[in-house]
C-alpha cells in the first residue's frame, strides 16, 4: 500500500505490505480465527490430556493481545474503505 498525504501512521503500518483489500480480509479473518484459539479453552472444559495438548494456552495474555491487534487491523480497513484507499483492479491491468 502506498502512504497518501491524509492516511495516518497507524494506518499504514497496518497494511503496508498489503496491496489489496482482499489480503487484508484475510489477515484479519487470519487474526480473528487465532484469537479464538487463544482463549484459554482447558480453562472452560473438564478435559482429557489429549485437549490440553491441542489447546496449549492455559492462560489470558496471547487473547489479551490478540483481540486489540485484530481491532487494529479493522479499524485500519474501515478507515482504508471509508477513503478509498485500495487500488482499482481497472488501473492494475
């Protein structure tokens, strides 16, 4: 993604090797599945070993950093959307 004059910072460190909003979707989906999956789920569930050892977070640090970084990437997006930020397929070709 190229910087433009008005897109703050924030915003282009989001997607600065991103060229489309189609990889950004996909980051962010990328993002939400992996918060998911850091939830403590042994926490949850009377489980046997064998799911402690797929889900081997037993704790709320990596979905306490996950969950802000996904809204940043969403907001970014949002804000990408909003001021037309992505380039056109018609002037790719």
């Amino acid at each position: 993604m190229t910087k433009t004059n008005n897109m703050p910072l924030w915003v282009f460190l989001a997607f600065s090797s991103i060229e489309t909003r189609k990889g950004a979707l996909i980051l962010i989906g990328a993002c939400a599945l992996f918060s998911i999956y850091c939830l403590p789920w042994p926490l949850f569930f009377d489980s046997p070993d064998w799911f402690a050892k797929i889900f081997l977070i037993d704790d709320w640090s990596w979905v306490a950093m996950m969950l802000p970084i996904t809204l940043w990437y969403w907001l970014s997006l949002k804000w990408v959307d909003k001021n037309s930020g992505w380039k056109n397929s018609e002037t790719e070709k």
